[in-house]
C-alpha cells in the first residue's frame, strides 16, 4: 500500500468531480497524476485538482480500464473537440 499522495486533475460539475485521463502517443490510456499542483498547472495551466492517495487513484481508475498512471507529465493537451465544446 502506498500513502503517497497525489495531484490528480479533475472536471467539476456542482459537487461531483471526475477524473481526467489522457492517451499515450500508442492509444493506451492513462492515469493523469503530479507531484505537486505547481507541476500540474505548468503542464496543464489552470486546471481543477483534488489530492488523492496513490492507491485510492488506483481504485477509481481500474474499473474505467485504466492499469497505469503517468506521473508528472511535461505536457496535457486537451482533445480539439473537448476545446471546442467548452
């Protein structure tokens, strides 16, 4: 068990946060998770986040089919059609 916590971005809507996950260059999808909020807004700019453990980050991604987490990416681009539907 690991009590490590992290960064993890999120999507409000009211009171119900959800995860943001991304892809990696080969399709694979991945858990989206930094050390620190200064390493996710330089990253992502402004952006939601909440603190969760490691294991806890775990447990919600593994029913979304989600088995890795990348931790402390240098860039997170938002999909053009999410952009535009904002």
């Amino acid at each position: 068990m690991s009590s490590r916590h992290l960064v993890v971005p999120v999507r409000c809507a009211g009171e119900i946060a959800t995860l943001r996950v991304g892809r990696l260059p080969d399709g694979t999808r991945v858990g989206i998770a930094f050390s620190t909020p200064a390493g996710l807004r330089v990253a992502a700019g402004a952006q939601e986040w909440m603190r969760l453990s490691e294991d806890s980050l775990r447990e919600l991604l593994v029913p979304l089919g989600v088995h890795r987490i990348q931790l402390d990416p240098t860039m997170v681009v938002v999909p053009v059609s999410a952009a535009a539907a904002s």
